[in-house]
C-alpha cells in the first residue's frame, strides 16, 4: 500500500512537472497584449477585488491554451485584438486576469475587476462581459463558463431576491414538504374559462400553485385581460370550497416595458390576495432587464423566472455557453424568487443530478460548493459569529434572513418541471435530498385517466405516502387516484408497437 502511494505521488509529480514546463513555454509564446491579461502568481484572488470565473476552453488551430484564454480575457474585459494606444494606467488595472490552468482538463481561471461591471446592480452587464462577444471568438473552438464565485463585496451591490420560496409557505400553510403545483395543459389554445377551469379542478383537487405556460400572452382565443378575471373567480371558488389558500404565477413577459408593467398592474388591480400571485418572467427571452425591473418594482411579489432557451447556452454537449449553475446564480444575484433547475435526470428533460442539484443547492444556501468554488451568500465577513449561525441554521433547513437581509442575500427556490408524474415525486426528492422546491407538474397530472382533479389528489397522495414513509404502492391500496396513477405512468408498450405507431403518425 505505502508503495503504491509513493507511485501515485511520483507520477503526480511528474504530471505536475511537465504541465510547468508546458505553461512556461506558453507564456514565453505570449505577445505583448496577450501579457497584459495574465497574472499565475496572483495574490489571493479572493480578496474582495475579483469575481472569479471558470471556463471549460479548447483553443484554435492557431493558439496555443494561455494564448487562447488571455484574448478571451481581453475580449470579456478591456481588450481588442490588438494592443491599443489610449490603454492607461488604471484602464491596466481593470484587465481580466487569468490565473490559474489546468492543461489536462482544458480549465481556465479567470479573475474579472468587479469595479468593471455596472455599480447599480446589472445583471446584463456582467453577463455581457463574461459570456457576451467572447463566446464568438474564432481564437476558441469551445468555451464554457463552469462555476462563477461572487465576492461579498460585489454582493453588496446587487439586490437579491425580496419575496422567497418561505414567504410563499407561510402564506399556503405549508411546511416539510415541496409546494405542489402543475403547468396547465394543453399550454396553448384553450380559451380564457377553459383555462380557468382546469386551474380550479386542480386547486380542489388538492393542489397549490398553478403557473401560465411560458408561450401563454394575449392570444385571441384567449384574452390576457379574460384570463385574469376567471382565474380569480376559480380561485376564490377553490379557497371557499377547500378552506385552504393558493397561488397562481401569471407570465407578464411581453413585448416592451409599458405591456409588462400593465399586465402587472391588472393582476394587482383585479382583487388578488397579497401572496396569491405570482409574476412569471421569460428570464432569458425577455432579458435581465425585465427580471430586475419586477424586482425592484414588486419586492412584495414572487418573480418567477422561466429559463426558456436556456438549453442552447446549458446543454452538456454544447461547448459554447454557461452551465445551469451558473445560469441559476445569475438569476439569485438578479432578485429572482424561483427559477427553473431541471429534474435532474428524473423526468424527461437533459440533466444530472451533479448539474441540476448543485445548481438547485447552491441558489438555496447561504453557503453552498459549487463545481468548483464555496459561494458564500454572507455580506457580511464569513467569520462573523452571526453569520456562522445563520449557515448553521440554513443546513438545519430553518427559516433564515427574515429580519436580517443585510448578512446574507435571500434564497432563491428551485422550480422543477419537465415529465415528472406522481410516481416521480419521491424519487426526485431523494435525488435532490431535501424538499425545499416547487414541482410544477403538467402531464404528470392533466395525463390521469379520471382528469386534472383526480390527478393533483393523486400527487397530493404521494406526497402523503412520502411524508409517512410508505411506499406508493403501498398508499395506493387505500388510495385509488394514486392507484389510477401508477398503473397508467408506469404501464410499458411494447418497443416494436410504438415504433409502428410514431411511424404512422
């Protein structure tokens, strides 16, 4: 054993050494600009001065590795292709610095000046350096942005979500358990009672959250302003009859500012509790504009960003783009109260557990490990004893920055869609290891044989046998909507047959 360690050293060693050698003759290749951008014996690059950044980085035919990640480092901060003449002292101090490379697994490490960015809080801003024209740049053949790390003294300038996932518990009395909800489907062309309806079967079903559909807008066969009205009806007919509160989150993406802001205003204007709405926002479609803009302008509302597109940025197989992690801590950072983090390979959309969970984990703590950095949420210094108490608590899963927002920004919910059913919830909850989340099922509960009611009791149901501990098979016994369920989401067809049948259609 102890000669195997000695082994595995050596060659560590060896590997080590000739990885130095490599990088001392890439720096030697360097050209003068190229120099400018480059800094491996940074000092403490967590010093409060930088945000610090990783990207995943294959160079061009025409660069070597730290040839290629120093002009990717010009191009996301203060450079051009060529060394400029107007560069000044303190334009110098603002350059990007790669400090660190790992040669074998193609890694970059960057530390951008957060002075950089905009100082009244812009999201787009900084996404516009570090992601923005740089991942157009013919001098890489992939470049992907990993993990991103936010020091406490960015924090400061950024708002942070307001309304969270504890206020919306409070609201709908319920605890230890996710909040049930659904997506209504068809998500698009029923007419504004229709949807209206289905949004009340679901809530006497049992269920607690209902959300447009990211298209949904002001179709004609369906009025935004119609939509609105009955959608308040069913819901107080639902509270009435089942005695418990609910919620419903309203897409007010639109096509310019005034649109979105009047889709807001109708929705507070037409009688709805406070903390029965939501405002759902195409974060990615419509812009981090509009994300901060429902921030800043309805701090007492749940901002509900719905990722659509995020997939082109986000997929593994894509070499160009950002991770969904470090989508989602844009998204805390921005003020949002929920964004969308996949079912990590659960349901039906691409995602794993290590992407999806970090990502879902990471915008929930107060301190979290990322892919590759520890996000501290803390504004306040990470050794304060108030703060070591607030990260205590936030991993006992207790309620945390209720009156304390100035240590710590607040937490920001993962939202879970993408085919899972009843049958899904519990292991999903496994996967993700705790059960501070929202599930907005579609088919999963429109899909039940007996309909959309019968469909959220038998989710209300799963989640009764998970909080008890028996199986669903078990439950399913005495319960016959999630006996409905499990025989229809977990029935086989035969391969051949449905490949006759997709040809056919």
């Amino acid at each position: 054993m102890v000669k195997k360690k000695i082994i595995r050293k050596k060659v560590k060693k060896d590997i080590s050494k000739k990885e130095n050698s490599e990088i001392s003759k890439m720096i030697k290749s360097l050209n003068e600009k190229q120099r400018g951008y480059v800094d491996l014996k940074l000092k403490n690059p967590k010093n409060g001065e930088y945000m610090l950044c990783v990207f995943h980085l294959i160079p061009g035919v025409k660069h070597n590795m730290l040839q290629a990640a120093c002009e990717m480092a010009a191009e996301s901060s203060t450079g051009t292709n060529f060394l400029v003449k107007t560069e000044t002292k303190f334009s110098k101090e603002m350059n990007a610095r790669v400090y660190k490379l790992d040669l074998k697994n193609n890694l970059v490490w960057v530390a951008y000046p957060w002075r950089l960015f905009d100082r009244g809080g812009n999201i787009q801003n900084i996404i516009t350096y570090v992601v923005g024209n740089v991942l157009g740049m013919k001098e890489a053949r992939a470049l992907k942005l990993l993990d991103i790390w936010f020091p406490p003294t960015m924090l400061e300038q950024y708002d942070g979500p307001s309304y969270t996932i504890d206020d919306m518990r409070k609201y709908l009395g319920v605890y230890d358990r996710p909040i049930l909800g659904t997506i209504i489907k068809p998500k698009m062309g029923l007419t504004s009672s229709e949807y209206a309806e289905v949004c009340y079967d679901f809530w006497t079903g049992g269920g607690d959250f209902v959300k447009n559909d990211e298209p949904q807008a002001n179709q004609d066969f369906c009025p935004y302003d119609k939509m609105v009205k009955y959608v308040k009806e069913a819901m107080d007919k639902a509270v009435r009859e089942t005695g418990k509160k609910k919620v419903h989150s309203f897409n007010v993406s639109a096509s310019d500012y005034d649109t979105m802001i009047e889709r807001c205003e109708m929705i507070r204007d037409a009688g709805f509790e406070k903390g029965s709405y939501a405002f759902l926002i195409d974060g990615i479609t419509a812009g981090w504009m509009a994300v901060q803009t429902l921030r800043r302008k309805y701090p007492e509302v749940f901002i509900h960003f719905h990722r659509a597109s995020h997939g082109a940025y986000t997929r593994p197989e894509n070499p160009i783009g950002f991770s969904v992690l470090v989508l989602s801590k844009f998204a805390r950072l921005a003020g949002a109260s929920g964004i969308h983090t996949g079912t990590a390979g659960v349901g039906k959309m691409q995602g794993s557990p290590k992407e999806d969970v970090t990502a879902a984990k990471n915008i929930l703590g107060v301190k979290e490990m990322g892919h590759f950095f520890e996000q501290s949420w803390g504004r306040i210094p990470e050794n304060d004893e108030d703060l070591i108490r607030i990260v205590k608590e936030d991993h006992a899963h207790h309620v945390t920055l209720e009156d304390d927002n100035w240590r710590s920004m607040k937490k920001c919910c993962p939202i879970i869609s993408g085919g899972l059913n009843p049958t899904l919830l519990k292991p999903f909850i496994e996967v993700m290891g705790n059960t501070d989340f929202i599930t907005t099922m579609g088919a999963g509960v429109h899909a039940h044989p007996k309909g959309t009611k019968k469909g959220a009791t038998a989710l209300v149901q799963s989640c009764e046998a998970y909080k008890k501990g028996i199986s669903i098979e078990e439950y399913a016994k005495t319960h016959k909507e999630l006996e409905e369920a499990i025989k229809f989401f977990t029935k086989k067809k035969n391969p051949i047959k449905e490949a006759e049948e997709n040809e056919k259609s």
